[in-house]
C-alpha cells in the first residue's frame, strides 16, 4: 500500500489568521457581514441630527420673521406706525384715474350750482343822472346847450360826460349824453362848438353824407359807417354849435332823440329832473 497524506483543509486566510479562527479584535460568533450594517446604522444617526439642525434653523427664521414683521417701537424723537383703512389706502394709491375723477366730480358739482343760481338779467349797464351836469352845461358853456325833453321812459340814460368847461373858454365845450333805446340799441348826443369841418366826421365816423333826412320840419344830414354799423344825424347850428345823434339805433329812433331836443335859458335856469326810465 502506498502511503498517501491526506490533504488539509486548514489554509491560511487571507491577512495571515488560520481558517475558522475569528480575526483579530472581532468577537466571537459575529462574522465581517456585520460591519455595512453598523454603517447604515450610523448614516442614519447622522441624516436624523441633519434633519433635526436644519428643523432648528427653519424655526430660527421664523422667529427672525416675525420679529421684522412686527411693528417698531416709537423712540424718543422717532414716528410711530400710522395705520389706515383700505379705503383710504385705495384713494391715497390710485393714482391719475382717482384724480380726474375728483375733477370731474367737482367741475359737476359747479356746473350744478351754477344752473340752479338764480340770475338777474336785467340792463348790465347802470342808469345815470345828468341832471347835474346838463345844469353845469346850461350855466358854464359858451354856448346855448341843447337837451332832451319829452323823452319816453324807455329811453335809458348809461352816460354823460362834460368837457371843456374847465379852460374858461379858451378851448371847446362839448357834452356826451348816451342812452339805451326801447329796442335795447345804442344813442347818443354829441354837441361841441368845436369847428364843425373835424368835429362832425370825428362824431360820424365819415366825412360824407349819404343824404337828409326831416325831423320836426328841420333838416338833418345823415352818416352811415357799414363796418361799425353805425347809423348817424347831425346838423349844425348858426352859432357854429353842432349836434349829432348817433349809435347803433335805426334811423327812426335816432329821429326820437333829435326831434326831443331842445335849447336851454340861462337865465333863471333850475336843476332839471332827468326822466326816470321804466325795465
């Protein structure tokens, strides 16, 4: 018989330990497979403590948030929070839309007041007396003075105006008496005993008459200036004094105002009454 020598199983292992021995520093009865789980063991231990810092953080900015958000005290000198109402901030942040609505609101609210005034349309023009001044002319002018009697109460004295009697007659005299006519036009006697070549076309706005025209048996010249629509009569008197009516009143009415025309004593001479005009 041949000897043989049987084969054994007790190889060295790896990192120089006997197979079947526990390597070194490892207990007894545990295996290497242990270890990854021991690992994923503590990556969890770790991942919790992450979780429960970054828990920690996010409740630390909460925190840090609402100490922003709340409102900061007044100190001493400082403003204090002013709270509005959301209907006030609306009007206070709407911008051009809210402002022209304001305007509109208000140009409404005149425009309203301005229908329901009650207003008076009577004459814009005021009414005077020239009584006083038609006495001055009477008893100062170097003239005889004409004026107007028997005149409707339509008719309606706006104006008179006297010159001249102040230079002690060294210069003219003249006097302005305007009135209103029934039909709301415009008359006016003119008399001066300036010369009557620059007088007479200064009053009618023309040098040539355009023809004559009766009143009360006297003959007048008649002046007609289209682009002022001016209608007018003169006539100048043997002392050299000349009267003129003229305005924007027809021919007709102008003739009312002539043919009222009367001279007036110095002699004994009162303070007339002028008419008292009728609206």
């Amino acid at each position: 018989m041949s000897d043989t020598t049987p084969s054994t199983t007790d190889e060295a292992a790896p990192g120089g330990a006997p197979a079947g021995e526990a390597a070194p520093d490892q207990p007894a009865g545990e295996t290497a497979t242990s270890e990854p789980g021991q690992a994923a063991a503590e990556s969890g231990d770790a991942g919790a403590a992450s979780g429960d810092a970054a828990a920690a953080s996010g409740s630390a900015g909460a925190a840090v948030g609402e100490a922003a958000a709340a409102p900061a005290p007044a100190g001493q000198g400082g403003r204090g929070v002013v709270e509005v109402s959301p209907g006030v901030y609306k009007r206070l942040t709407s911008g051009l839309g809210g402002f022209a609505m304001a305007m509109a609101a208000c140009l409404l609210l005149v425009g309203l007041i301005y229908l329901i005034t009650p207003r008076s349309h009577k004459n814009l023009l005021p009414t005077v007396d020239y009584a006083s001044q038609q006495w001055a002319m009477v008893q100062d002018a170097p003239y005889t003075v004409w004026a107007p009697e028997g005149l409707p109460p339509t008719w309606r004295a706006t104006s008179s105006r006297v010159h001249g009697l102040d230079t002690g007659g060294k210069g003219a005299v003249s006097w302005h008496l305007g009135f209103v006519t029934p039909s709301k036009e415009y008359a006016a006697l003119e008399q001066s005993n300036e010369k009557a070549s620059g007088y007479v076309p200064r009053m009618t706005n023309n040098r040539k008459p355009n023809g004559t025209m009766q009143v009360n048996g006297v003959t007048w010249d008649t002046y007609y200036r289209k682009d002022k629509k001016a209608n007018s009569l003169a006539r100048t008197l043997p002392d050299g004094v000349s009267l003129v009516v003229t305005g924007t009143a027809s021919y007709q009415e102008l003739a009312v105002l002539a043919g009222s025309l009367k001279p007036q004593k110095k002699q004994g001479a009162q303070l007339p009454v002028s008419p008292t005009p009728t609206s």
